[in-house]
C-alpha cells in the first residue's frame, strides 16, 4: 500500500520517522489551547479539537496521498484568529469565528479539486521553490534556538546569545551533541535516539516531571462549534467577515504548499517540477481545517516539523500513519504529553540540525543571475525574520515578477504568478497578518 521497496525505505524506518515527527510537533496540542484560550475557547475543547484535525488530515496525508507530511493547526494562524479576528472585534465572538474559519474551509476544498493548486506549484520558478526550502530550514533552527533560550531577545539588536547557564539552554546543548555525534556516526534514527536520552537527562536532573500523572479522559465541553454548514455561511454574511475568510485562504494556501514543497524536496519526492499526487496532499489540509473548525480550532496546516521525520528517513505514508495513531493516543494522555512538550530542549535539536540539512538548498540557486538570487533571498531572510513563511513566500512572489518585468524576462514567467503577485500585495498592504 505504501510502496515502500519502491521508496527505498522499510517499516521500521518509517514507524521511527513517524515518532520523530510526532514528538517535534506535538508541542502543538498543548500551544494551541492556550493561545485560543486567550479568545474564551475553553482548553480541553481546543486540546481535543487540535488532535482530532491533526488525525483528520494527516490521515488522508498517509492512506490518499501516501507521503511523510503531517497536518496541524497552524502557528501563526491560531494567533489571527485570536487577536486578529475575536480580540480586535467586540462582537464577534469565538463561535463566530469558527464560521468563518469554516467556511475558509469549505472554499478550500473547492479550490483543492481545481487543477488551480496543483498549477501553482507546478507554476513556482525553481529558485523560490529552493528559497522557500532554505528559508524553511533557517526558520525551524531559529525557533529550536529562541525556544531553548540560546538565542533570546535584545532591547535594541533585537537578539542576542542567551544564558548557556540556564537549565534549559545546557540540556538543549546537550541534545544538541548527543544528535550531532550520532547523525555524523550514521546512526539510524539518530534524531529520535537524541530525543529519548535528552528525555532522560531531563527526568534524572529534575527539568521533567510528571505530577499531573499521566492519563486523562479526553472531552468536548461545548460539543461541536460549527454544528450547521448553513449557519456558518450566514455568520459570515451577516458579520462581513469576507477579509477574515480570504486571509484565512491565502495564509492557508501558501504556507501549506511552500512547506509541501520544502518537505517533498527534501525527500525526493518531486517529479521535477511536479509533486505527484498534490490534489489529495493539498486535500488533506482543507479537510482538516473544515473538520478542525468544526470542532473548535483555528486552521490547519502541513508542519515543517515532518522534516525532521524526513531526516529520519521518513519517506511513505507509513510515516505519517504513526503520526496519526500518536495523536489518537495522546488524546488520552494529556498530561504526560503536557509535560514532555513542555521542555523544548527535548525537541529544539532536531530543529536545528534539520534545519541545517534544509539550509543546502542554497547551493541549487543562481546566484549569479540577480533577478533570479534576490527574491529567493528575500525569502529566506524573510521567514525568520517575520516569523511567518506565508509573509516570506508573498515577499517572494512579488518581488519575482517584478525584477523579471525590469529585465524584460517577463515572458518566462507563469501567469499565475502574477496573479498571486497582486493578491499577495493586497494581502499585505491592506489586510492585517
């Protein structure tokens, strides 16, 4: 079912890339709570909410579009939709959101059985494809190091070198060289393997700890938030929340397909300049988001996360299968799981060092034509910078086109991509990100 001769790969390869994924992203069924918390949803539904769409998506990821990616309730988004959409208007309340987040949803699927999708990223020149992995890369180790404290906030330079004293800044270092010694000794599953004796460190010097136990019945306080696809697209209506479900759309879209090429890349799944199979990828997290808001979360998307799996040797759906079965289990242990994510020394190492593998990227760009360097530069600097990969993807799509019309190239590039040029400047100059 899952070809995995045909990918060079075995079960149990795929089964600890699977595990490597899940522990560098299952931070998220405990983030995602409490930042829509901040907008009145009650934690629990949330915390069952991000497992269920996480479940739905990577799901269809593994058994309809057979690769390593998997789904979640996007960083950044859960943000918009808590101080952006429900804490910046007085009478729209988190129900109301939700609408709106599905009907985004439900215009998502539309769109994802359109060739349009699939077009786009056939459509991507190459350079930005490589920058928008790099830019990925650079991204991801930028967070394993801000969430560690090894880099930390500057009053003026706005970061700095954090205290290598700090509990969690030795452990992460730690890690760090435990991963690097086993990784350089081609040790399969050294990712994981880091991961575990970081683990262990962190129980015997007491940064871990279990006193909430381990096991809890997982429950839906308000039951389903969107209950009547009728009522959603009346909400919407009635409320104008029409800017609210087109930024929902563009975030979604784009940050969803750069990190699918970013990961596809970075494990040769790319025909090209094609993804095979992108219609049910691409489905995969419109399907989420639509059932996700339906059960009380904000949208989904594909995680830059599931590079680490990939570097794991993830390369099938197997993989992505036992991120779907971790979730379905950690619905039942909220604590355990609370407090393995709560000490982000355990995962940041791999974050760092796949985000090191991704940074070779750079190698496949042409430098040595400007017009075809500096937007894919813009990307790259970009992503961490603004801690957004949507808001580095539309610099790069803008920029693009641009410096192609200036040289008179302007023929060479894809219609499409000046299309999202502009909706991309819209997006930017008028509507809030």
């Amino acid at each position: 079912m899952f070809k995995l001769k045909e990918h060079g790969t075995n079960p149990k390869t795929e089964i600890l890339a699977g595990l490597t994924t899940f522990l560098t992203m299952v931070y998220i069924v405990i983030v995602n709570p409490i930042i829509l918390s901040d907008a009145g949803v009650p934690f629990d539904q949330v915390f069952l909410a991000t497992i269920i769409s996480a479940v739905a998506g990577t799901l269809w990821m593994a058994l309809f579009a057979n690769y390593p990616i998997a789904i979640a309730p996007g960083m950044g988004l859960n943000a918009y939709f808590t101080y952006s959409v429900v804490g910046a208007h007085d009478d729209i309340s988190y129900i109301v959101a939700f609408s709106a987040v599905f009907v985004a949803g439900v215009v998502f699927i539309l769109l994802s059985l359109t060739p349009l999708r699939k077009k786009l990223i056939e459509a991507i020149p190459q350079n930005l494809k490589h920058g928008i992995t790099a830019g990925i890369g650079l991204f991801i180790a930028f967070i394993g190091l801000r969430l560690t404290g090894l880099i930390q906030a500057h009053p003026t330079n706005l970061v700095q070198l954090g205290d290598l004293h700090s509990h969690s800044a030795l452990l992460a270092l730690t890690g760090l060289a435990v991963t690097l010694i086993l990784m350089v000794l081609n040790v399969h599953g050294a990712l994981f393997i880091g991961m575990i004796v970081t683990g262990l460190v962190a129980y015997f010097t007491g940064d871990l700890s279990f006193k909430e136990g381990f096991v809890a019945i997982p429950h839906l306080p308000e039951g389903l938030m969107v209950a009547n696809p009728v009522t959603a697209f009346a909400d919407v209506f009635q409320y104008g929340l029409y800017a609210v479900v087109f930024s929902f759309l563009l975030v979604t879209i784009f940050d969803t397909t750069g990190t699918m090429i970013g990961v596809a890349q970075q494990a040769g799944l790319m025909k090209g300049n094609t993804l095979p199979r992108a219609r049910q990828a691409l489905l995969a997290d419109s399907i989420a988001t639509t059932i996700g808001a339906m059960f009380g979360t904000s949208p989904t998307s594909a995680y830059i996360e599931s590079s680490a799996g990939v570097s794991a040797g993830g390369r099938t759906g197997l993989t992505t299968l036992t991120v779907s079965i971790l979730f379905i289990a950690s619905a039942f242990f909220g604590p355990l799981v609370s407090a393995v994510s709560g000490i982000s020394a355990i995962t940041a190492p791999a974050l760092i060092i796949v985000g090191s593998l991704m940074m070779g990227s750079i190698a496949q760009i042409k430098w040595d034509e400007l017009d075809e360097a500096f937007p894919a530069f813009l990307i790259i600097l970009s992503m961490p910078l603004t801690s957004s990969i949507a808001t580095g993807i539309a610099l790069g799509f803008i920029s693009y086109p641009l410096l192609k019309v200036v040289k008179g190239k302007w023929r060479q590039v894809h219609p499409l991509v000046y299309i999202f040029a502009v909706l991309f400047f819209y997006q930017l100059a008028f509507l809030p990100h």
